[in-house]
C-alpha cells in the first residue's frame, strides 16, 4: 500500500490520513468521469485499487504531451486524474478474472465502473442478481452514456455529443459563432463529481441502514444538471435560449470588456453594485439614466451600456484596475491565459498546482481543517501494484505466479 502522508517535499501534499481514511474502493472506470471521481476520494483518504483492462486505460495514450518512465509514459490526461491510486491489471473477460474482483470486493466499500450498461450482468456481476446479494452493504455506482434504459438505454455517450445533445453546445459560443464545444469536459467533470456526491450519499445513508445500493450516474443527467439558468429560462419564459458569449443573459453589466491592456471581467449583481462601480469609475450620472436604472433596463439596454464602459475602460491598465476594484469590494478579474492563471501567487498560495518528485498535476479544492486531503502518490504505472494488491488479499505467491501464466493478471498492455 501507499503511505498514507506522503514524506517527501512538495505542494499539495496530504497532511493527514485523511476524512475517508479507511474507505476501499475497487475502481473499474476508464477515461476522465469515473476516474475523476475517484481521485477525488483517494485524494481524502480512500484506497483506490484502479483496476485496469488488458489493454490499460486508454487515456494513458492520450496525448503528447507524455510523462516521466515511472508514470509508464502515460499522457497528461492520465497523469491530471490518477493520483494517489494503486494499479492493477485483469483480463474480466476470463472467469478467473472475475473470480479474483468478487475475492477484492470482500471488504470492499464501493465499486464504481463504466462498463457499457449490461456488461457486469453479462459476466455473472449484476447488482441485483448477484452483488447485491453476495455483498450487501456495497455501494456499487455505474457511469454510463444514457443509463440502462429509455430511449436512449443502452447506447454509448462521450462528452462532447452529450454537450450537444443536452444543449450546452446550444448555448455557448456567440450569435456569429453558433453553438461551441465548451473546451473543457465538462460532462464528464460535472459526473465524476456528481458520482464522488452520490457515493457519500449512499455511504451516509448506509451508516444508518447498514445497507448498500445502485449509484446509476449517467452523462446525460448530469450534463442537463449543468443548464442553470437557461433551462429555468425557458421553463418560464418559453423563449429558446441562445449564446450570448461572455454577457449574461440575466445580468447587466456581467460581461468581459476591453482595457488598454488585457480583457476584464466585470460582473455586477445588483444595482447598488452598479451605483458603486460607476462611481469608482467616476460615471456618478449613469444609474440616473432611464436606460440604466434597473437590471432590466441595462438587460435591455446592454449594448448601449457596453459602449460607454469600454470607452471609459480604453486607457486603464486592466491588471491593476482589477486589483484595485476588487479591493474596493467589486468583483473583478483579468481574463487570464491557462499558464498565467497557473503561475498566479494565489494559486501557489491555495496549493492548486501539487507537486511530488516530477509529479505535476491540479491539486485538490476541498480544504479541510482537521483531516486536509491532497496528494500522497504519483499516478501509477499500469499494473505497479498488482502482485502487492494481490498479496494483500491472500493471493499465495503460487496463485499470482498461476494469473500471470493464465493471462489474467496482464504485465503489460496488449
């Protein structure tokens, strides 16, 4: 097993056992939803035996750019969410493969997998009929596209096609640009989250019940989760929403806006915060303009409005007007690039980029003040910890040696 406070030098390094210390999870995820999920609970504690197929998690090929040989050269979109588990490689597609999963979730908390719905039940693992039953109190969470039934049941979801299948792509993007992938997955971030809830969900309830369940997580669900607050829009007003780029569509001033330098960020929620912010820029005349008065009115009246702040904004230096505005208590922020947002002294301060050995990655968000998570190890190499996972389950040295031989504990990628 790993330490469980890593001793090395570094940033964003668990300092304690962590708040879900003692919590096994057997993970069967692939990709970026369920694998995120995962890290975030490894990252507080939980043991997270990564269970890989033959051919490994195919995001270990996902790049350049491509890590050091102790990560097994795997592509950063492995490395960004893989942390802190312990990698071992089996072939469930043989019976005793899956004879080797049913003896590690013995004592196991959670299985969590994404398996195309109607896989594990092929194989003899379904919930109902079988895990259920052999192993009550488990937690078993599935990730898929579209979940097992409906319309839809059954069928495969990748990010990108649930973002335009739901509408986010719909309402991204610009009147001349039309609909726009939103860069980051952010389907598949939003389920790895959600999934990370429903598990702590199901967990909680089952300290009173001493009883499991079915976690069923899907893309779709949670990408539709995300449409706040033009879903409630339209379930209102019945008006199709469409992209409006950076502006918001409820909220005037609350947009991006030229400066001499960079963009800015500017968003005002309320008209005392327009009262305020048109007096620090010294336009003490415009919450008096009819056109401007009320939220509804600069809504309406945004183009107008945009004009007369960038004019003012045109000689300011947007770095130090941000920091000055934010110091007045009006929410501000220059439009960064990807590295300067990295590079940032508040970023180094809150300890989102960790750091151990070479290892590089975004740290965690959730600060805790008694039980702090973070980082503890390196993602693995694919199958590092095999024969030690085994082990630790009372695999004799005989049975592993008997795996290798049958193909079922895989050594290295197919």
């Amino acid at each position: 097993m790993t330490d469980a406070i890593p001793t090395n030098e570094g940033s964003g390094l668990a300092r304690s056992a962590g708040a879900l210390a003692g919590l096994k999870v057997i993970d069967l995820t692939r990709v970026l939803g369920g694998p995120y999920c995962t890290m975030i609970l490894s990252d507080h504690g939980a043991e997270v035996i990564k269970i890989e197929p033959p051919q490994g998690d195919e995001v270990r090929e996902w790049g350049p750019p491509f890590g050091p040989e102790e990560s097994g050269k795997a592509a950063s979109y492995f490395i960004g969410v893989n942390r802190n588990k312990r990698s071992l490689a089996l072939d469930l597609g043989k019976p005793q493969g899956r004879e080797v999963l049913l003896r590690l979730l013995e004592d196991a908390d959670v299985l969590i997998e994404n398996f195309k719905p109607g896989a594990m039940e092929k194989w003899g693992l379904g919930y109902e009929a079988v895990l259920s039953k052999r192993f009550p109190q488990l937690v078993h969470c599935r990730v898929s596209g579209f979940g097992a039934t409906g319309p839809r049941g059954g069928l495969p979801g990748y990010d990108a096609i649930v973002q335009a299948m739901v509408g986010l792509m719909s309402i991204n993007g610009t009147p001349d640009s039309g609909p726009v992938r939103m860069a980051t997955p952010v389907v598949d971030l939003a389920t790895g989250l959600y999934s990370a809830i429903g598990i702590l969900m199901a967990l909680q309830e089952r300290a009173r019940s001493g009883q499991g369940q079915y976690v069923d997580m899907t893309l779709h669900d949670c990408g539709m989760a995300l449409l706040h607050p033009h879903a409630a829009n339209f379930l209102l007003n019945g008006k199709r929403p469409k992209p409006t780029g950076n502006p918001h569509p409820n909220i005037s001033p609350y947009s991006a806006f030229r400066t001499q330098t960079c963009q800015i960020f500017v968003a005002c929620g309320n008209d005392p915060a327009f009262r305020k912010l048109c007096a620090f820029l010294g336009l003490e005349s415009l919450p008096d303009d009819p056109r401007f008065r009320t939220n509804g009115d600069r809504v309406t009246n945004r183009d107008a409005l945009t004009a007369i702040l960038e004019e003012r904004l045109s000689t300011e230096d947007g770095h130090s007007l941000c920091d000055r505005l934010l110091a007045a208590g009006l929410p501000a922020g220059p439009v960064l690039n990807v590295d300067e947002a990295l590079a940032e002294p508040h970023t180094a301060h809150r300890e989102m980029v960790t750091e151990l050995g070479s290892f590089r990655a975004l740290g965690t968000p959730i600060k805790l003040s008694r039980t702090p998570g973070g980082t503890r190890a390196a993602p693995p190499a694919f199958n590092q910890h095999g024969d030690a996972v085994l082990a630790q389950h009372g695999f004799t040295e005989e049975e592993i040696a008997a795996l290798k031989a049958e193909g079922v504990l895989v050594e290295k990628r197919r």
